[in-house]
C-alpha cells in the first residue's frame, strides 16, 4: 500500500474523485464485505508524482480515517497476505506481484501504527 480507510469512515464519497489511479472502491464496491471505502493496496500510489501529499486523505472529512499502511513492496507484501485488514480479514488484491511506489520519507514504525496521514 499504501494508505488504508479505517473503520470511522463514513461512506462520503470525498475521497473517491479525488484519487489519481482510481485505487478505491466504495461500500458497495468493497471486495472484503466491509461497510467501508477500500483502497487496493496493489493500486494505490500514494501519490506519488500526482500530490505533494495523499489526496484521498486530504479530502477526508473524517479525522484519523485515512492512515498509512505497509509499503506494497518488496519483503513487505507479506502483510497483505492474511488476517491485517480490518477484523482480522484479508486485504484483496488484483495483482500481489504488483511493485508500487511509495513515499520513502514516511518511516515503517508510522507505517506499521497506521498513523494518520493528515493531522
Ligand atoms: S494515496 Fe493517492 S493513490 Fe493512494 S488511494 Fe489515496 S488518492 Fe489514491
Ligand atoms: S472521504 Fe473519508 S469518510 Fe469519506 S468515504 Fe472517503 S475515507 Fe470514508
């Protein structure tokens, strides 16, 4: 990933528009069953290229909804692979060989607390 949509969101759909690479989904959408929006970890960019920082995140209305997550890279995707996302489930993935950019100033101790991308 990555950024994750935690479990204080409230399906406003700010975010959605605002994402470069179309990495999430809503509600509806979400493939692990959540009544939440959900970011594609092997989608999201962390824009990277696109914003000076995470648009979704910016866009939030929520505090603390849109946090950071594990990087999709390299050793790291082993996260993705069972039981981290929310409730003990499994994130879902179109491509788990995927590599994806990531923002190498945000440290893996923020990453692995899930700190909050915008204070
Ligand atoms: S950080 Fe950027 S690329 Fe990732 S989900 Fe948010 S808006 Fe999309
Ligand atoms: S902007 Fe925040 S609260 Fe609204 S749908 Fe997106 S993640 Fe959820």
């Amino acid at each position: 990933m990555a950024v994750i949509i935690g479990d204080t969101c409230i399906n406003c759909a700010a975010c959605i528009d605002e994402c470069p690479v179309e990495a999430i989904v809503d509600e509806d959408d979400n493939p692990t069953g959540e009544e939440l929006y959900y970011v594609y970890p092997d989608k999201c960019v962390e824009c990277v290229d696109h914003h000076d920082e995470p648009a979704c995140a910016t866009a939030c209305p929520t505090e603390g909804c849109i946090t950071w997550d594990v990087k999709f890279a390299g050793d790291d995707k082993e996260h993705f692979k069972g039981g981290n996302y929310i409730d003990g489930l499994d994130y879902v993935m179109n491509d788990p060989d995927a590599e994806m950019p990531f923002r190498d100033d945000i440290s893996d101790e923020d990453r692995k607390a899930r700190a909050n991308v915008v204070d």
